[in-house]
C-alpha cells in the first residue's frame, strides 16, 4: 500500500458526494459542513474511537461521523441516512467488516498511467438492488449505516477509502486484508475531493 502523490490526486475532480447527501437526507437546512476530527482522517496513526489507542495501521480513508450546522452545532449522523457513491461506476464486491459490511465500487476514471480509480464504503447496510455487477450512478443512494447496538464501542459511521488500481493488477484480492496490504493499491486521500 502506498500512499499516491498529491499531483496524481490533482487528477481526479471534486466529488458531488456531500451534495447529493445533503439532497438524499434532507439536510439543506442543517448542514454547513464535516466535522473531521482527530483520528477520522486519512493516515492518522490514533484510533478516535474505544481507547484511542495506536491504530494497527494508518487510517487507509476517512470517517464520517458528524457534520456542523450554521451555528457550529456538531450533529451525529442518523443511522438511517442514505449514501451516494463519490462517482459513477459499478458494484464489485461487498464483503464483511467488523461493523457491517464494505462495498467496493470501480469507477469509470482511468488516467494516463493504466490506473483505475476504486472507493469503498465500509460499516454499512447495501440498500435493496445493490449487489455485484450493478451499475451506480452519483446521487443514488447506494448504502445506509449499520447500527452496531448499545454496546458498541465504535458509533454508526461511514469509513471511505479511494484508490488507484493499476489495470494490470485489477484482479488482486479487494478485500480489508487485501487493501491494507497491497503494494498494487495508490490509496488518496477523500478529504481532497470533496
């Protein structure tokens, strides 16, 4: 896993992602905007949840988790809020997490160098007709937050990480095990395109 150059990241346009999840929730009136705390971001070393201790590896993407309103109120999300995907592309695989489950998604970005552009959303539900093979489209609600209970130690939150893929590679395990340790996989920070 490596984490890519800021001018290949240059690359990739601004996400309508906050946009189409502020439309799906109903949200214009509340929300002003992410609430990133320490830990959430991309490449933090600590844990922002349970003991907040050193993280096994390096936060690999973002958590969303609260958002601020006009008068800097900080809102949890409710778990029932619907996600869009940051782009376009299809469905390749949902697999388990320790909250819920991950979705894998392969976007139509392609760049000069053969690299594909991946996301994946994880600690969800998939809603009704997401599966593998399916075509997504930006603005459509592709997953909602699990509910990991009352005794949780970690809240319902939206953990998204993005990638570059070589084409050649395209076929390696995609999988936590897989992303977190491939030298194939150009992670990118989602903070940047949105």
């Amino acid at each position: 896993m490596e984490i890519v150059a800021r001018s290949l990241n240059s690359l990739l346009p601004r996400s309508l992602f906050t946009r189409h999840f502020v439309a799906l929730n109903r949200l214009s009136r509340r929300f002003r905007g992410w609430k990133v705390e320490p830990g959430m971001g991309f490449r933090e070393p600590m844990k922002w949840w349970g003991d907040g201790k050193e993280r096994a590896t390096p936060h690999e993407g973002l958590d969303f988790l609260r958002f601020v309103d006009d008068a800097a109120v900080k809102h949890s999300l409710d778990p029932a809020a619907l996600f869009p995907p940051f782009f376009a592309g299809d469905v390749v695989g949902i697999f388990p997490d320790f909250l819920g489950e991950s979705i894998l998604f392969r976007h139509d970005m392609v760049i000069d160098a053969g690299l594909r552009l991946y996301s994946v959303f994880a600690h969800t539900v998939p809603v009704d007709g997401i599966a593998a093979g399916v075509a997504i489209q930006e603005g459509r609600p592709v997953a909602r937050l699990v509910n990991p209970g009352e005794g949780s130690l970690v809240p319902p939150h939206l953990h998204v990480s993005l990638m570059w893929i070589s084409q050649e590679n395209e076929g390696i395990a995609l999988d936590w095990g897989g992303i977190c340790s491939s030298h194939e996989i150009s992670l990118v920070d989602p903070l940047e395109v949105i």
